[in-house]
C-alpha cells in the first residue's frame, strides 16, 4: 500500500507541477501523501464493496465521460490528424 501512495504522490505532484507550478499548493508533495494516505485508509477501513456501491455508481460515468472528453479535446487540439490520416502504415504500433 505504502508503495502505491508513493507512486501516487509522484505522479499527482508532478501533474499538479506541469498543469500550476513548481510552487503551487498543487504542486506539493504532503499534499498528495496525506490525500492518497486518507483514500487508502478510507478504502481499507469501508471497504472496496462500499466503495464501489456508493461512489463509483455515483460518479463513475461522469467521470469517465469527463475523462473521455478531454482526451479527445486533447486529441483534436494537439494532434496533426490530417497527416496522421495521410501516413501509410507500415505494419508496426
């Protein structure tokens, strides 16, 4: 569990660095740890079941709506899909 918030935390704090900046609440790392921390107590002290059952039938759709918007906004706002259409494929990923 340990290992998970620390991967967490990294990963928030740096997101919260690129998206804010370097000095930015966003930005701190105790923020995230004491965040992730409480979430994973939350969740063992609950339950994953409950969880599931009381946030995820809530909020879960939105958020992968949410989610699902702003990866194609990302995409159409970012990526040159012309000659990306245009490219011949040559087998590979």
């Amino acid at each position: 569990g340990s290992f998970e918030i620390i991967v967490m935390r990294d990963a928030a704090s740096l997101l919260g660095t690129r998206a804010f900046s370097e000095g930015s609440l966003w930005a701190n790392p105790m923020l995230w740890t004491l965040f992730f921390g409480a979430l994973a107590t939350l969740l063992a002290v609950s339950g994953p079941l409950t969880f599931v059952r009381q946030i995820l039938r809530k909020w879960g759709i939105w958020l992968l709506l949410a989610a699902c918007l702003w990866l194609t906004w990302n995409l159409f706002a970012k990526a040159d899909l012309v000659s990306l259409w245009a490219r011949a494929g040559d087998g590979s990923m």
